[in-house]
C-alpha cells in the first residue's frame, strides 16, 4: 500500500519533490499536497503554480486523503505523483493539491481552500489551475462560474 512508503511524519519522498497530508481548516477538506524539492522555479520568482486536482465519486470519502491514490485513479495528477510517474514538468514546477470531499464539491469550500494555500505557500496567484475528472469535473465548472 501506498502508506507504507510514508515517514513517521507522514511525508512521502519522490523522485523530484515530497507529498504529504494536511488538513485546512477554513474549508474542511483534507488534501494531499505535492511540493517539489527545488528551491526555486523555471522563472527565478520563488513562487510555484498551484494545480489543485478535484477527484471523482469513486475517491469520496471522510477517511484520509491517501485513499483518493486509487486504481481507479490512474493517470490523475495525485496518483501519477505518487507513484513518480508524472510528467517532469508537472513533478518539477508545480504546487499540486488533492482535497477529498465525501459530500461533493463546494464552490465555496473550493475556493475558501485556494485562499487559505496561497497565505500559507509561497504560490504565485497569477497562476492558479483547477482540474478535475468526473464529479472533480463539474465542481470545477461550479468553481469558476
């Protein structure tokens, strides 16, 4: 299982940076976040983009973000990252945040969450992408109306 890779701090080691759990207060989503290693970006700013990636109905659920690293899920950014499978350009240049939701995607939560990461990451706001697949899709579409 993918846990079994984790620290006692619950970070995971990847290729090109580290992925761990955390929890935001202001929307209640627990999240997966990826943050690459490098100290710097291609751009010399200090400040990462922030992909954040809404799953689908089959990774919902209240128990830890770790379990949205589904079968079911390959291909999706979280997981590829994981398993250090990515792309290098997503692995070594983007912020990337998996929230789980067990009750849907909330516009509002979705964005009270992005508000909260920027304060709390060195993120360049100017380069913030939404995605999803599925339910993740249409709380997208939700998101940015």
């Amino acid at each position: 299982k993918s846990e079994e890779k984790m620290n006692a701090e619950g970070v995971k080691q990847l290729k090109f940076g580290t992925q761990k759990e955390e929890y935001d207060e202001g929307s209640g989503y627990k999240y997966l976040i990826y943050k690459p290693d490098e100290n710097k970006t291609e751009n010399g700013n200090n400040k990462y983009p922030l992909l954040v990636f809404l799953h689908g109905a089959g990774e919902s659920g209240s128990g830890p973000a770790m379990e949205i690293i589904t079968e079911g899920a390959s291909g999706c950014p979280p997981v590829e990252l994981h398993y250090d499978r990515a792309v290098d350009i997503l692995a070594r240049s983007f912020v990337v945040v998996s929230p789980r939701t067990n009750h849907g995607w909330s516009d509002d939560l979705v964005g009270k969450l992005v508000q909260n990461l920027l304060q709390q990451h060195e993120l360049d706001p100017m380069r913030i992408y939404l995605t999803g697949v599925s339910m993740g899709g249409a709380g997208v579409w939700a998101s940015v109306k």
